[in-house]
C-alpha cells in the first residue's frame, strides 16, 4: 500500500436462485481468489447471499434466518484474510425487512447499511419487500456482539493508511438518485464508495450506468466499485449481465465484460485522491452546516506493497485514442488562436512578427498566427515570419523554414545575426571560439532584440515560441527567447507539440506542406546555438537536458497532483519499462527538480499567453512559486532512493 496504492476487486459470483449454501461458498471462493490476488476491499452484488431475483420468498422466515447465518458464517471465513468485504442480504430487524450491505473485516461484521432509495416502478417491486430506513444510526446485536445499522457508516481503516481508505456504501438504485448517499459520504470523508447492485440488462443501458459510475467518481473526487449481479439470477423477465465497473476520478480503471461472471482488478491511489480534493477547495464548501453526523467503525489492514497491476500512461498530455488525440489537437490550437486573435484586436496590432528556425515551437507559433489571422479574415502577408541564420544553424532547418513560410503566405523576411553578434563580443570582450554560454545567450537576445525592433517598424506583436517543458526546466535565454508580447505555446508541453503540428499538417495542409511539416517533425530538437558538424545538428536539447517524454511525465505528476519524487520515480519505472533504466530514470528526474527549482525566475516573468490544460506555470495563473524556493526536500528524497 506504499503511496497510497490500493487493489480493490469487483466480484459477481455465480448464484442459485434461494440456494444460499451454494451462494456463500461461490462468495468464499471469490473472496479467496480475490484476496490471493492481493485485494484489499472486495465488494460483492445486492443480495447475492441469496439472490436477487427470490420475490416473494424473501417473506419466508427459512430464507431471512439462512442469510443471517451465511453472514455470520462469512465473518468467521474473513479471519486472517488482509482485506475488507461488502456483501449484500436481506436484513431482517425489529420485524422490517431491510436491503442491506454488510462490511465484514477478519472475523468482524463490521456494519450494515439499508439501502436508502427503494425502487418500485416499471420491472422493480422491491417495496414489496423491503422498507426504507430513516432514522439515525443504531446499534444492533448480533450473536452478543454490537454492530451499527444504518445510513452514513463510514468504514474506516485504522493502520497504514488510516487517512485515506474511508469507505462509504450504497445500494444500486443509490446511485440513479437526484441525491445520492455517496454525496454525504463523500463530504463526510469517504474517498471510497462501494456500490452493490442488480441492475439488469436492456438496450443502451450499459453505456448510461457506466456514464453514471464514472461521473460519481469525478464529481465526488472518489474511487467507486460498483458490483453487479450476472448470470444465476431469474431470467424470468429480465437478465443480469454482471457489468462490474471501477472508477477513479472520472475515469474507468476496469470494467468487466457483460455477461460473464468473475471479477474485475482495480488499483486505487487514494493519495491523488486526497490530493485532489485539497486542490480544490470549493469541495465540500458548506457542507458542514447541515451535515449529519456519520458513525465510524474501524478495521486495520497490513502494510503491505501493492503490485500495481493498472496501466500508467507514459505520455499523460497525449490522449492514446486517436479520436480523442485528433479532438484535443483541435481543441487546443482553437483555444492558442483565439487568444491571439483577442491580442491582436485589442493592441490593434499591424503585424504579428515571429521569429522562425525550422524547429517545432516555432513551426506551432506560426500555425496558430495564420489560423488567428485567418478567423480575422485578415492578410496573412501581414504575418510577418523572420529568419535568422547564425552560427548554427543547419541547410535543412533553414530550408524548412523558408518553404514553410512560403507555402503559408506569410512574409518572409531573413536578418542573418553573425555580425551583429560577432560585433558584440568584440564589444564585451568575448572569444567568439568560447562556446559557452555566453557565446549561446548572446545569439539568442540578439535574435529577440531584431524580432522586437521589426515589431516596431510595423506596429505589430512579437509572438512567442517557448513550449511549457522548456519554461518547466528554464530552458530558454532569460530576455531572449524566454520572452515576447504573447506566448501562445505557454502552457502546451512539448510531448503534445509534436502532435499539434502533425495534425496540422493531416488535416490542414496541402500536400507540399505536409510533406515540410513532416520533415520538421523528423528534426531533432536543438536550439543550434552551436557550430555544426558535417552540416549536421551538433546540439540536440535531450541529450542536454533529458529526454521530453521523461520530464514531461516529471511534471504532470508533480503539477497535476502534487506526487512526491519517490513515488513519480515510481510511476515512471512502471510506465517507460523496456525503454529507460533505473539510474536513467532517476538521473534525469533529480536533474528535472533542480531545474524547474533553480529556473522560477524565468516564468516569475513571463509574458501572458492562452491556458490550454490541466497543467500551467503562469505567475498569474496556476503556479506562483517564489523563486529563491529551495528544493532540498525533493532532492534529498531522491538521493536517498
């Protein structure tokens, strides 16, 4: 269970109809298979201890006494075993026969909670049966034991990870509520919500109750094991698929396959769950004013590591379906574009100067002008894109250059900065042979200096070029690069940059170029500040500082959830395995800290541009760091990895 990690299973059992002794011992097994499997909450469907689908035989006393003492007989089976279960019966108390979910933890019945919402319409008579518990919480006894019944039980765990894994649970029809439980549960604390259900099959139901599940886990910022009941139950007239889910967030860690009986795997990491709702503040805002009160009980679980078994995206800015990577792609460059467009109206600019190297900020800062001034219905000649050759710059990026401000329409216009910068190390005193940094700087304000002064001459706005991966590690010349009158590539990461071009040139581009766009994306990224060798790029920015893919995993996880380095070295070993080593993996990740720690100034003192994700670093917006901030805690915990 190290960084919060928790297996969590999903289980439908094969069921007889009434035959509660067959039932239970299918519920062992599973629970076995489950807990062997390294689960730590089991959550088994609505009334599978006797069936969902007995009817009017939940009326007979020979039923109700035989589920008693399945549960009972299931609480002895759970000692030893390193997990908490949920299972689902008909509970008789005080002459009312109630739906319930039992908890159960190593030999303890732990709480029972009826279903609060009983549904008695269209093929559901459950009011037949059942009532609806309204009262507070009470105690009941069991076998001389005393055990909670009732609404808001909140099962929590009392060990190794006692301020995270709280449980909340509800029952099938819960869920399709205006006002669920889960809602006051998760208020109170719950960041895990069982679900034990018999929602039957029909037409396009499935797609809704898996909607239904993954929008409860983002609203309430939760995980949410929903079991459901399959094959065994009466198909007298309807059928049960057993369409077990598991949600985190918004989004489905595991489903099961419908109409099949088994169980479903899940790992949960509750600590970005509670990160998460300590992010967002308004979670939860007032609750407490007409809150009721919640019952704790406790259960303690061993400290164990959990074999994360769930797929960890090595590129979380890049959406692996290419539907959905199209779609962000499109999104994007109309979020870039109508900022700009917004800039360009309000500064009633005349021009929109860019500075164009052939390599891939550049090549998106142009794209994005063109489609600005195109939602304008304004000339593209007044775009204005500068190239300006130096000491290393390549035939290949400058050609790629040229032809692609060319098949634009832009206007093109080429100030070579050799001379002007060679004069300025004569004016500094600076050995043009020293190639340090300096020597790069130098170039590289000259060039923002000449891209500045054109603005000038035609009343128009520099745009900016810098990705969100190079202001993460400061890898832009402070006052050079590093600066504009609007950035439009702020806040997009340079693993997703690479995607925006390419679609760019899939759907917007003629076939010449496509083919320039194509060529570009095939360059390696350099900032060719440095001499060539044999014509080719001599300085490739990821042998200097990582590979993009690395520190951009790097940043999502430590941005987006505020992921400690141990457990993001973690994630990374899991998702670039096969690709990276250990010692890669760490090299770069300390390399990663010390940068974006060290480089705050830069973005203290950025110019405005577009948010564009999850994930930004303005001062003004998502990120305000003090920039003399001290990253020895991070270090340390990765020295010490």
């Amino acid at each position: 269970m190290k960084d919060g990690f928790i297996k969590t299973a999903a289980v439908t059992p094969d069921v007889r109809v009434a035959d509660i002794e067959y039932n239970i011992a299918e519920i062992k097994k599973n629970a076995e298979s489950a807990v062997s499997h390294g689960a730590k909450v089991i959550v088994f469907p609505e009334l599978c201890i006797t069936g969902y689908t007995c009817g009017d035989l939940f009326l007979q006393d020979e039923l109700l006494k035989g589920a008693k003492w399945a549960l009972r007989d299931f609480a002895l089976f759970s000692r030893g075993k390193d997990a908490v279960f949920f299972l689902g019966l008909p509970f008789e108390m005080d002459g009312k026969l109630y739906n319930a979910a039992a908890g159960v933890c190593n030999g303890k019945i732990l709480g029972i909670v009826p279903k609060a919402n009983i549904p008695e319409y269209s093929e559901y008579y459950e009011k037949r049966y059942f009532r609806t518990y309204e009262d507070e919480v009470t105690m009941i006894t069991m076998d001389g034991e005393s055990i909670p019944f009732g609404n808001g039980i909140l099962f929590c765990e009392e060990g190794p990870l006692k301020d995270y894994l709280k449980i909340g649970a509800e029952i099938c029809e819960d869920l399709w509520v205006a006002s669920p439980p889960s809602v006051e549960l998760a208020l109170s604390g719950a960041l895990v919500i069982v679900n034990l259900s018999a929602s039957n099959e029909a037409v396009s139901k499935a797609s809704y109750r898996r909607d239904l599940v993954k929008g409860q886990s983002g609203r309430l910022i939760c995980a949410y094991i929903y079991a459901s009941a399959g094959e065994g139950e009466s198909t007298q007239d309807v059928v049960y698929s057993g369409h077990d889910i598991i949600a985190e967030d918004g989004s489905i860690v595991s489903e099961g396959r419908r109409f099949s009986n088994g169980i479903i795997y899940g790992d949960i990491d509750l600590k970005k769950l509670n990160s998460e709702r300590r992010r967002i503040t308004t979670f939860g805002r007032n609750f407490g004013r007409n809150a009721k009160n919640v019952t704790k009980v406790y259960f303690s679980l061993k400290d164990t590591m959990t074999h994360i078994e769930r797929y960890i995206d090595p590129h979380p800015f890049v959406p692996s379906d290419e539907g959905m990577r199209k779609q962000r792609c499109e999104e994007i460059l109309s979020i870039q574009s109508m900022g700009l467009k917004k800039r360009i109206v309000h500064t009633n600019a005349g021009s929109c100067v860019i500075g164009i190297s052939g390599g891939l900020d550049s090549t998106l800062a142009l794209l994005v002008s063109v489609r600005a001034y195109d939602l304008l219905k304004k000339d593209r000649e007044s775009i204005i894109a500068v190239t300006m050759p130096g000491f290393g710059t390549t035939d290949r990026t400058y050609k790629n250059a040229v032809s692609m401000i060319d098949r634009l329409g832009v206007t093109f216009r080429e100030v070579n900065i050799s001379s002007a910068v060679r004069g300025h190390f004569k004016d500094i005193g600076h050995d043009e042979n020293v190639h340090d940094v300096t020597y790069e700087n130098s170039q590289a304000r000259e060039r923002t200096q000449i891209l500045m002064d054109i603005s000038n001459q035609t009343g128009g706005l520099v745009v900016g070029t810098g990705d969100l991966s190079e202001l993460a590690l400061g890898w832009a010349t402070y006052n050079g690069d590093h600066m504009s009158m609007y950035g439009v590539n702020a806040s997009v990461p340079k693993t997703l940059v690479r995607h925006l071009v390419a679609y760019y040139a899939d759907e917007y581009g003629d076939v010449n170029l496509r083919k320039i766009l194509y060529d570009i994306l095939d360059t390696p990224v350099s900032p060719e500040l440095i001499p060539p060798k044999d014509g080719e790029i001599s300085q490739k920015t990821e042998e200097l500082v990582g590979p993009y893919e690395l520190s951009d995993f790097f940043l999502y996880h430590m941005m987006r959830f505020g992921e400690e380095p141990g457990k993001i070295f973690r994630l990374a070993k899991l998702a670039f395995a096969g690709e990276y080593g250990d010692d890669e993996i760490l090299k770069w990740e300390k390399n990663f800290y010390r940068r974006f720690f060290s480089q705050q100034f830069k973005r203290s003192a950025l110019p405005d541009g577009p948010k564009t994700g999850s994930v930004a670093l303005s001062p003004r917006g998502d990120w305000r760091m003090p920039s003399d901030a001290v990253s020895s805690l991070w270090m340390k915990e990765l020295d010490n990895m």
